[in-house]
C-alpha cells in the first residue's frame, strides 16, 4: 500500500503539497481552508516588517499559459500577521511563514518574529522578481544569498528554507550558497520577469510594468532549475512552477524534489486541487509498485547524483 506522507526537515506532512506563498494565504481562516482541502502544509504570503499596500491595480493579468503578477508584496506587516499564523495553526499542518525584508537585520528580525508567532519554518522570499529593494534584490548572488541566510539562521530553531530566482545565470549556485549559510533547504523557483501589453492602449497592461510569471508556462524551468540544483547540494529542494496535475508533481519529484507548491492551480482550479494531485500521485505510485514518495525522488537522473 502506497503511502504520500513525508517527513521535510523534520516537518511531518501528511503528502507532499504545500500551498504557495502569494494565493489565500492572506488571513488565517482561508489558510485553514486550503489546508482542509488536503494541502499538506501551507506556506503564508510574504509578510514585511511594516504594513505595505503593494503595487496599484492591474496587478494580475490572466493569460493563456498562465498567470502574470505584480501585487508589489502587500501584507499587513508581521505584528498584525501574527493573529493570522496563530488562527492558520488551527489547521493541524505545517505552517511556514514567508518572509521578504530590505536587508540583511530586517531578514532575521522577520524570521524570529515568525518563530514566535508558531511557524513551524520560515521561508525566505529571496526572490519576487519585481519589488524595487526587496526579493531578488538579497537573492541574486551567492554571496548575497549565504550572508542573508547564516544571519537569519543564527539563533532560528524552526527550519530554514531560501526560495530562489530563476531569473540567473546560475540557479544552482545560489542553492549551494543557500546550503552553506545554513539553510535546511531551497525552494525552487518564484516567477519569472515578464511584460503584457495591451495593444488598445498600446502600454504595459500591469501598473507596475513588468510582473512575475507563474502557471504551466514555468514548468519546464522549474524542472530544469530542481534537476540542477538536485546535482549541487544535498539539502532537499522544494519545486515549484506550474504544478496542476499528480503527473506535473511527480516530475518535480523525479527530478529531485522533496516536497511540491502548488499556487497558480489553487487560482484557475480552487484549492480541490491539492486531493486532486494526491490522488493521482497515489495511483501512480501504486501502478508502478512504489510505497514512499521518497523512493522517488530524484530517480530522473540515471545512476544518482
Ligand atoms: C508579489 O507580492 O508581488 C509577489 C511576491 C513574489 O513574487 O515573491
């Protein structure tokens, strides 16, 4: 008998979905909701020091491969968030606070201010693509990437996990970074930078210009990213980037993935989404004779590491 749970870090999950940062992950109650509907840990939106109210609207374009964003990191600031993780605790799986800051101290204030409010771990958004001094900003050399997470790391108890860019040259290389300065393990991969425009109005269709790409569209660089980052390091990889399907799930699994995310589906298809995963991977798994997702995990690379 086929069984989905995992342990991540020491973080036990029922199977291996995580709801992404960024979709009804805003108020504690919806958390809660998603993690009804069979996420196996939910990740909170990017939280900041103080209140921000993000980029003007549009701030999403629907398109045909997929979603492009630019909400500009709206959130409530971390003290009035805290209520929302303590209500989001209420669900029985892991909740993993997100975090984006301007600096190195404002990096690890955040995390600890996560711990304390009962993250079970925290995730670094080192990488929203689009936010002018935050995101990509800290994360897009490995220097940055090492120093940001050992400081955050220093007195942190919960697992630390760094969510990395595609938008670089070399995505394993801020993995391997990542793993130096002490984090448990890397998210692979936010959005890609993109534009829409709008020929009737002939300008850029968001307000913000330029946005971050998510959806199918991203899938074949969110394989390619966790495939290299899996030959790179040895802490687990967390893949992410247009995941509908049990099938998309295992080739992120196969390719070296631990765990999944799971956000623009949660948009297009509502959070039935996560059984909906579930269910096909269980069938894979069992048609094929594997027990554990871990038996998995990484096997698209013939003759291991
Ligand atoms: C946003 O809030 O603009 C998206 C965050 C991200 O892409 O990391």
């Amino acid at each position: 008998m086929a069984r989905l749970s995992v342990d991540l870090c020491g973080l036990r999950m029922k199977n291996p979905t995580m709801l992404a940062s960024g979709v009804l992950d805003e108020t504690g109650k919806s958390m809660v909701a998603v993690a009804k509907a069979g996420a196996g840990a939910i990740v909170t939106k990017s939280v900041g020091r103080e209140p921000r109210p993000g980029h003007g609207n549009p701030c999403v374009v629907e398109l045909e491969c997929g979603l492009l964003n630019a909400m500009g990191l709206p959130n409530p600031g971390i003290e009035a968030f805290a209520q929302e993780i303590r209500e989001a605790k209420k669900a029985g799986v892991p909740i993993i606070g997100s975090v984006f800051g301007g600096s190195e101290d404002e990096m690890a204030g955040l995390t600890m201010a996560m711990q304390r409010a009962g993250a079970d771990a925290v995730e670094l958004n080192l990488s929203c693509p689009h936010a002018r001094g935050y995101g990509t900003e800290l994360g897009s050399t490995p220097e940055a990437v090492e120093s940001v997470c050992r400081r955050a790391k220093q007195d942190l108890k919960v697992p630390l996990f760094a969510k990395l860019t595609p938008n670089t040259p070399s995505i394993s290389a801020l993995a391997v970074a990542a793993a130096h300065g002490g984090a448990d393990g890397v998210v692979a991969i936010n959005t890609l930078k993109g534009m829409a425009i709008s020929t009737e109005a002939r300008m850029p269709i968001l307000a913000n210009k330029v946005g971050g790409l998510s959806g199918p569209a991203i899938k074949p660089v969110g394989l390619r990213c966790v495939y290299e980052i899996y030959d790179s390091v040895e802490i687990p990889i967390i893949g992410v980037g247009g995941i509908c399907s049990g099938r998309d799930a295992l080739e992120y699994v196969m390719a070296g993935a631990s765990a999944v995310q799971i956000g623009t589906a949660v948009w297009t298809e509502g959070p039935g989404v996560f059984s909906k995963v579930c269910r096909e991977m269980l069938a894979f798994m069992e048609e094929n004779g594997f027990k554990t997702v871990g038996e998995l995990v990484g096997v698209a690379h013939a003759g291991g590491r």
